[in-house]
C-alpha cells in the first residue's frame, strides 16, 4: 500500500511539471497527442475559479500595491509617483525601526520557545496511555480558540492590573500592578499568548513522532540508549523534516501577527510602541493616517524580508534536515 | 521504513507548497488595500451637484442613506428620530447604519474613494477640511433658506462647518472645554474642590496637595490625570495667550518654543509621580481614572460629563471652566459633531431637509437631550427634559455660565488634525512613561505635522 502512495505521489507531481511545460509553449505541442492537449485545457478550466480569483484578488492588487509603494497616496487624490521617496522616508522613521525591532525580538524568542513548547506536549502526548485521545483533544483547544478576538481580550483581562496574573504574583509576595500598562511586560506576553497556541505545530508534531518506525527506538534501546541519547539520536534526525516545516510555517506566521497586538494594545501599539508590530504599524500608517503609498513600501519591505528569511532557512536546512532514503 | 519514505515527501512537498501560500499571505493586508485601491483609482474625479436648490420634491418616492458614529443608545435616539421625519415626509425613506468611531472613518475613507459616501452623513472638525478640500463634501450654501435653516445658529458656531466659503457641514450640537471635579472622592479626602478663576500654576499645586492627601487611600487617589497629551488643551491654552493654533494653510502657528514650554510646565508633576499613573491609565481604556475612582479632576469636553458619571457611578460630579492663563481666560466652542451630505448624493434637496429636520426640531432635541453635546439651536435646547440638578442640568448650565468666556472663535479645522493629535497623545504618554524630554516632545510632533499638515 505504501509503495502505491509513494508512486501515485510521484506521478502527480511529474504531471505537474509536464502540464507547465506544456502551457508555456502551446505552439509547440503539434506532435503531441491530440487528448493532451484537451486536457490541459480541461485542467485550466477546472483551475479558472481558482486562477480568477488569484489574478484578480491577490496578483492584481499586488502589482498595484507595488507600483503603489512607489506613490504619494492617501485614498481621496490620485496617487502621484515619488520616486523612492517611501523607502528612504521608512528608514529614518524612528517608529519604523522600532516596529521591526519588536517584530524581530517576537519571532526570535517566540517561535523557538513555540515550537519547544509544542514539541515537549507532543512527545507527552505520544506516550500510550490512558485516555490519551481525550488530552490532545484538550491541550489542542486553546488553538482553536487562538486566533480569535475573544482570547486576545481573555488573555488582556488575565494580565490587566488585578487580573489573575496579578493576583497570583502578588500571593508570591511579587510586585503587583498588572502587565497591560508596562511596556517592559508586554512584550513576554504577547509571546506567552503565542506560545500558549502551539496546537498547530503540535498536531503536526505528532504526526511525525507516529511515522517513526518503533524498530529504530527499539533497536538504539538494545545498544543500551537511554530516553535522552534516543530522543537526541532517533527522534530529532527522524523530526527534522517536520521541525523544519513548522519552523519556517511558524516563523512567517509570527512576522505577520497582529490582531491580538491590536487588542490588547485597544488598537494603538502601546503602550509606548511596545506592541507596535510590523503590520500593526503598517495598518496605522495605511488606514488611520491614510498614507497608502508608505504602507505599501512597508508591505514590500516585509516581503523582501520574509522571502531572504525564508530562502536562508532553505539553504540552512541542507546540514540539518534528513529525509528518508535521501542519499546527498 | 516504506511509510516514513512516503510521508516525508508528501510533507515535503507539503512544506514547498504551505511556503509560497504563506508568502502570498504575507502581502494579504496590502493586496487588501490594494484591491480597493485599484477600484477606486479607477473611479477619481467627482462630480458635482451644482443644480439650483428646489424644495424638496413629495411627488415621487425618495431614498436616502444616514450614517453615524456611535453605540446603541445613540442608534435608539436616531431611528426615534427618522421616524418621525419619514412620518413628516411620507415619500422619504430613510435608510441608517452605524459604526463605532474607528471603524466609522475607515469605511468612510473607503467610500470618499469610491464615490458612494452616503446622502447624511456625522462628520467630525477633525476630518471636515479633508473631506471638503477633496471635493467629497455638498457644498449646503445654497440650501440655506430653501429647505436648510440655520437663522438660529450662533455665527461663530456655524462658521465651524465652512470650509473655503463653502458650508460643507452644519453642527448639531455644541461643547467647550471644562474641568470635571469628582465630589465623592474630595469629601473623603476633605478637599475643597478646585476654585473657579485658578491659573494653570495653582492647579497643577492643588493637584499635588489632592494626591499627598490621597496617598494612603485604597484605591490610591490622585488630583488629576496627565493632560499634557490633550492636543485640544494645548490649544485652549495657546488661545488664552492670544496665539493661533494653525495658520490659514494649515500648518502649525505657534512655535517648537511654545511646545516645549507646555511640556515642561508639567514636568515636575510627572517627575514626582502626582499624576494619576500612565501604566494604570492604560490598563483601564476605554474608562478614565475618573471613572475607576482614582482621579478627583479631568479636563474634557463638558458633554462628556454624561458618560463620566456613568462611568463612575456617581451623579456627584461638577463642572468648572479650565485654568485661566496669564492673559485671561477666553474659551471657544466646539461643534460635537456636524451633519454633512456627499458630493455625490442624488437628492440634494431631501439630504438639506433631513439635516435641517435633525438640527432644529423641537422634538429630535428631546430625543437626544446632551447625549451629542449641547444642541446648537435654541428650540432644541429649550425643548430637552432636564431633570433639575441632574448631569444633563448641570452642563447646559456650565455651558450658559462660561458662554460670556467664549469669545474666541473656534481653531481653524485643519486638513489631517485628526492624524498630528493622535500622534499629539501617542507622544504625550511616551512623556508619561519617562521615555522621551520635552524637547523631544516638541520636535518629534512638528516631525509628525510637517509630512501631515498642509503648509509644508
């Protein structure tokens, strides 16, 4: 049965490839078979709600907002072109770099500590026991919820001044005054907030911790391996696929956080800019100030960032993630 | 091993795949604002409804859109309201809507780009020079005397709502700055409330005297709140020294110094911690210290006085004029809000009428009582039901009372106010906070008013 997936897997994806090379030179198809080419034809008519919507709603306004990044805009008058203007303007904007320092501190710690996070629950909840289906149920919740508006104002009730938070750091005989109005405390909340939603990468966590094979933990225990050598030599080389995957999923997602910033802060970033996140900011500057031209140089930058982010991650991961049978 | 083989590399491919679908995710908010952006570029270049004021046509069945900000209380008042108008006019059809404030300026920039604003529509002094400078607004001057009245209108009032010789929006109600005093926390501290005709030196020193009394209180009690981020404070005291807050093409008249020296003044106060604390500040918004019962005086628009006592579930709360500065103590009015109809609108006529409707009949200022501010008409005023001694009394009676103060005219609204006081506040708490001097202060807003208002 495995060998079948592995096959149809692979043949999907050369059909793929073949379909692109085809479209891309449609004149040069005369010796192909006839019911080819009718089927890629069929295969873009299947595509087309997808295609128009593609074209219309995401590459569209893309290429508009990108020749936007290069205009004076502010939605009443029509735009008129600056040149580079908006990029320079971004670089000496004091709360420009102090949003993409905010941002950077955020993914820095908040998504390896998500990610160990979801890791350790994962590897708990892949333990036999009793009732285990009913735990990754519950610790998988909290994702569910998440995202939403109601658990970014939970999450602003619990730390608010004699919140919960406050209160149990003040039965710890610890300072008391709520985190929400300190700009130093806001920051490990919206990273606890982040890290208290690791169900996705857990479910996908566990997922992969069930494709490896029990001979191989069973094999390395008969060498005399304990929990930890196995954990270190089994379990992170057989994950790394996986890790690597929830890594760069987690890593963009963070980039892009912003509604729980947006309500813990009532919408203003702070205090003190303390939550001033990229987008948020970019939100400010696009639909508050009305400046959509400097917004969409801001859009371009993340872009431009997230994509070199993303292709060193994809260099990187040649020393340090395994596939199976891969034989580099 | 066959199984790991291949869910590895469905997984791998899963990876390659989930990477360019976030990526595309990551440009969603501009592609958002571009996919309005690209209708609307399309669609510039309004149109103007330059035909003569008719009244209002009863021949044919009429449609109109009215649009507001504000809660559902509000909501309650205005369907009130347009009853009775489509009771009075049979073949009007009023159709309404309503936002919270943020919400309501983003749509409204939506459709100012799209050229759908609606025939009725709440504007604000903040915004009313940008939309009427970008020919968004009707110009009402036409109107006047057709099927819009506005022969009860103060002069300096309804020169609010004119932009460039043109009237681009009629104010319905009015307010003017004022020091709410809370009683109940006073009288446990044994307090005498502030006295009226203090300067701004003698207040900052009663503050001080009220928070060393309530220092030991449970909750703590402070003499005041912060209001050096208060753009609208900043201004009122730059009008009691005989200076302008904007020339006329928008850009700021007083100077980096002025600035400078406001934040200053009240440096000491955030120095020796007597303000009621920012962090805490923080915690509670949208609610006040005033209203959580830890700051015996804040300065604000006198109607806001409403919202207050709820707040703090007191009806024990005053009103005094604010400070009186070195060279005296005029004051000026406010519009709370005006009512403007869209460049655009089909029915000139029916919008004016309905305006006109909403800002002079007895019965719709019943119906709102203070809850938009005090009406700016007199009919409207002396129609209200107030309760003698009651919150709504006591700020149409400091209204009346400060009215002979009132004898500035109100600062020029200028294009992108709304903006530059945002940044005003954002700026004020970043002061409160410790985090940036007075100098900075003062030059990181004319950093913010030289790329957002005019003149530059």
């Amino acid at each position: 049965m495995s060998a079948t997936t592995t096959e149809r897997g692979r043949s999907a994806g050369r059909g793929g490839v073949r379909g692109t090379a085809t479209s891309s030179s449609p004149a040069r198809g005369g010796g192909k078979p006839q019911r080819d080419r009718s089927d890629v034809k069929a295969g873009y008519a299947f595509l087309s709600p997808w295609l128009l919507g593609f074209v219309l709603l995401t590459a569209g306004p893309m290429l508009m907002s990108l020749y936007l990044a290069f205009t004076d805009y502010n939605l009443f008058r029509a735009p008129t072109f600056v040149g580079i203007d908006n990029f320079t303007a971004l670089f000496a904007d004091p709360r420009f770099l102090k949003s993409a320092q905010v941002t950077a501190v955020y993914v820095l710690v908040g998504v390896p500590v998500k990610l160990a996070a979801a890791l350790a629950v994962a590897v708990l909840l892949n333990a036999k026991h009793r009732g285990q289906g009913a735990y990754r149920s519950m610790f998988y919740a909290p994702s569910l919820i998440g995202a939403s508006v109601s658990v970014a104002i939970v999450w602003r009730a619990m730390f608010i001044d004699d919140g919960i938070a406050d209160q149990v750091q003040q039965f710890f005989g610890l300072p008391a005054g709520g985190w929400v109005g300190d700009p130093s405390m806001t920051m490990p909340m919206m990273i606890l907030l982040a890290v208290w939603q690791f169900g996705a990468p857990m479910v996908i966590f566990l997922a992969g911790l069930k494709q490896i094979p029990a001979e191989l933990h069973e094999a390395a225990a008969v060498d005399g391996a304990g929990p930890i050598r196995r954990f270190v030599s089994v379990t992170l080389p057989m994950l790394s696929p996986v890790l690597f995957f929830n890594l760069l999923l987690e890593t963009i997602g963070a980039f892009q956080v912003f509604s729980s910033a947006f309500i813990i802060s009532g919408g203003t970033g702070g205090p003190a800019d303390s939550t001033l996140f990229y987008t948020f900011y970019l939100y400010l500057k696009g639909f508050t100030e009305f400046r959509m031209g400097y917004a969409s140089a801001m859009a371009w930058v993340l872009v431009l960032v997230v994509g070199i982010i993303t292709a060193v991650l994809f260099r990187t991961s040649r020393a340090w993630v395994h596939y199976t049978g891969d034989v580099r | 091993m066959q199984p790991a083989t291949s869910s590895t590399q469905s997984k791998e491919a899963h990876v390659v795949r989930t990477r360019t679908t976030r990526k595309t995710a990551a440009v969603q908010v501009t592609a958002l604002a571009a996919a309005s952006a690209l209708a609307l570029s399309a669609c510039g270049g309004g149109t103007t409804a330059s035909a003569e004021a008719a009244p209002v046509a009863t021949d044919r069945d009429i449609e109109l859109s009215l649009v507001w900000w504000g809660d559902d209380d509000r909501a309650a008042r205005y369907e009130e309201a347009v009853a009775l108008f489509e009771e009075q006019h049979p073949n009007i059809d009023v159709q309404t809507q309503f936002q919270a404030w943020d919400d309501y300026w983003t749509a409204r920039s939506t459709e100012a780009a799209g050229q759908t604003l609606p025939d009725v529509f709440q504007m604000d002094l903040a915004y009313i020079h940008q939309y009427a400078s970008n020919n968004q607004l009707l110009d009402l001057s036409n109107q006047l005397g057709v099927n819009l009245d506005t022969d009860d209108f103060d002069e300096t009032v309804l020169a609010s709502g004119s932009v460039d010789d043109g009237q681009y929006g009629i104010p319905t109600s009015t307010n003017t700055l004022g020091m709410i005093h809370h009683d109940d926390l006073l009288d446990e501290l044994g307090i005498e409330p502030p006295e009226e005709g203090l300067t701004w030196d003698e207040y900052d020193a009663w503050i001080r005297e009220v928070s060393a009394a309530g220092a030991d209180h449970d909750p703590q009690i402070y003499g005041g709140t912060d209001y050096t981020g208060t753009l609208w404070l900043f201004i009122q005291w730059l009008v009691q020294q005989g200076k302008t807050a904007f020339a006329d093409d928008g850009s700021p008249a007083f100077e980096k110094a002025d600035l400078v020296a406001w934040a200053e003044r009240t440096q000491p106060l955030r120095d020796d911690g007597v303000f009621f604390p920012v962090e805490r500040a923080k915690q509670v918004e949208p609610l006040t210290g005033m209203q959580v019962g830890q700051a015996a005086t804040e300065m604000t628009w006198d109607n806001m006085m409403a919202g207050y006592s709820a707040g703090a579930g007191s009806e024990n709360l005053d009103l005094l004029p604010v400070p009186t500065g070195a060279d005296g103590s005029a004051q000026f009015w406010k519009p709370s809000m005006l009512l403007s109809s869209s460049a655009t609108t089909q029915e000139p006529d029916a919008a004016a009428a309905l305006i006109d409707f909403l800002v002079n009949d007895p019965e719709v200022g019943k119906i709102f009582g203070t809850s938009k501010g005090v009406p700016a008409v007199a009919a409207q005023r002396d129609a209200m039901e107030v309760e003698e001694g009651s919150i709504d009394d006591k700020i149409v009676g400091y209204e009346e009372h400060v009215a002979e103060r009132v004898t500035e005219d109100t600062p020029l609204p200028v294009e992108g106010y709304g903006v530059v006081e945002a940044e005003f506040k954002r700026l004020g708490e970043e002061l409160s906070y410790g985090n940036i001097t007075p100098e900075e202060f003062a030059d990181q807003w004319f950093q913010s008013a030289e790329s957002n208002l005019g003149g530059s």
